[in-house]
C-alpha cells in the first residue's frame, strides 16, 4: 500500500552535504517510496557526492547568496519537470571562524549572512519557484531545530536565525494561501549526529547531554526526521500547514529528570 502517495512526485531537495545530512536522509526517504528527486546543491564539489549517491537523479548547483542563482535554479528545473510537488529546505549556515563569542559580540556581517543563507533563502526559493509549484497540493518543509527558546551558549547567533525562519514559514503559509494551497511547515529536531553539528563548539558534550534528556535516552535519528519530512510533502499530512513539528524525543518535557538532577557529572 503507497500511503505516502508519492510515487512519481517531483520534489526538489536543497542543501545535501553528505550521506550523513538531513537533507541526504530525507531525499533518501523520498526516493525509496517512488518520488522523482532533483537535487540542488551549492558547488560542484558537492554536485559529485550527490551524482554518486543518486546516479538517476538530476542535479543543479545554486548559492542560495545570489538571487540570480536562484532564479536560473527555477528556470532549469522548470525545464526538466512540468510542475513541483514539493521543495525541502535544508540550508544553514553559520561563519564560527572567529571562535565562541558571548552573544552581545557577534559579528555583523556573520549574523547577517547566516540570516541570508538560513532564513530568507526559503523567501528566495519559494518566490522564484512560485509558477511550479503544484496550486493544489504543493508542500514546503524546512528544516529548524527542537527549540529557539533555549539560549545555548555555544549555538551562538543560530537560534534567533533559525527563530526567524520558524517565523517566516508561518508568513509564507499565509501569503501563498491567497492564490493556493502550498503548505509551508518546519520540520524542528534536537540534536542530531551531522555534518553541520560538526562545526558546532562543544557539540558533542551537548548532544551527550540531549540524549540523556530524551525520555527514551536514546538521541534523535536522522531517519526519524526524514521520515517527519516525507510525511509533510505528502498528500497524507494536508491538514498540516505553517507547523514547526518538534522530533526531540520527549526531550523537551524531560529536563528536570531525576538521573540528571542527581547526576554529580551534569
């Protein structure tokens, strides 16, 4: 039984680093329930790791940096499919090159390009893709985290980034609905085993920690939010528009566990 009904849906998927990303996952997900991928990616370097992931699939270079790239992104896959079924968003960038920096001292240009790259690029993309997306059923997910209220000191500057993407997807959810149906949702998981998190200062002490905060004591799957991305560019999830759908394991109701309270280590 097809239940996610994707089978022969054009979905675009941006963002693939690697095999162990997000957005590899997720197109993995799609492409074992029938759906016809199209990948973009930000350089030719990565155009390569793709083509040998997913030989049969077309794939497209675009900085998200330049609207130009964007536009000539939509023209091309406009030239390769009749219509868009959906889009995944799953861009992020953070310049950390300047090492842990208290908050109140983040750089400018850094905070502004990891706006640029992270947020509005998902304003970019799905202005410049608004002629192909299907009307009546189209779907665009990005990817957010568990939660932007929690100020974790060596995240930085993502989180109020990543808080105006959450808030932008809503916006765009209500600007399409008044010529259609795309949906727009955000899918937010906790910490992961990525290749983003790698650049992330003292990351791992932060996911060791996160996964002992999950009811289940057992860290978020990359799998599982794949499977919460395909769900959402599904006809089987159109009920569900301009939602942030937390994949955090329990862990966001678990944080005054017994173990870790009494936990000397912690």
């Amino acid at each position: 039984m097809d239940f996610l009904q994707l089978t022969g849906k054009n979905i675009l998927v941006m963002g693939v680093a690697n095999r162990k990303s997000v957005a590899w996952q997720s197109a993995k997900m799609l492409l074992d329930h029938g759906a016809n991928v199209i990948f973009a990616v930000r350089s030719e370097q990565r155009a390569e790791t793709v083509r040998k992931l997913a030989p049969e699939s077309s794939v497209f270079l675009c900085d998200v940096e330049s609207q130009h790239e964007i536009d000539r992104l939509a023209q091309e896959v406009g030239q390769s499919v009749d219509v868009l079924h959906g889009i995944v968003h799953s861009i992020a960038f953070a310049d950390y090159s300047e090492g842990w920096l208290p908050f109140h001292r983040t750089p400018r240009p850094a905070f502004l390009q990891a706006v640029d790259i992270s947020c509005f690029s998902l304003i970019a993309v799905s202005r410049a893709f608004e002629g192909l997306l299907d009307k009546d059923t189209g779907s665009v997910v990005t990817i957010s985290i568990s939660t932007t209220r929690m100020a974790a000191e060596n995240y930085g500057y993502m989180a109020p980034v990543k808080a105006a993407l959450d808030s932008s997807v809503c916006f765009l959810a209500k600007s399409f609905s008044k010529f259609s149906s795309v949906r727009f949702n955000a899918v937010c998981p906790g910490l992961l085993k990525s290749s983003a998190s790698a650049g992330i200062p003292g990351y791992v002490d932060s996911y060791l920690y996160a996964e002992r905060a999950t009811l289940r004591k057992k860290a978020v799957q990359t799998s599982e939010v794949a499977s919460t991305v395909a769900f959402l560019l599904s006809p089987q999830s159109s009920g569900i528009n301009s939602q942030g759908v937390v994949i955090d394991a329990g862990m966001g109701t678990n944080y005054f566990d017994d173990d870790l309270i009494h936990d000397p280590g912690v």
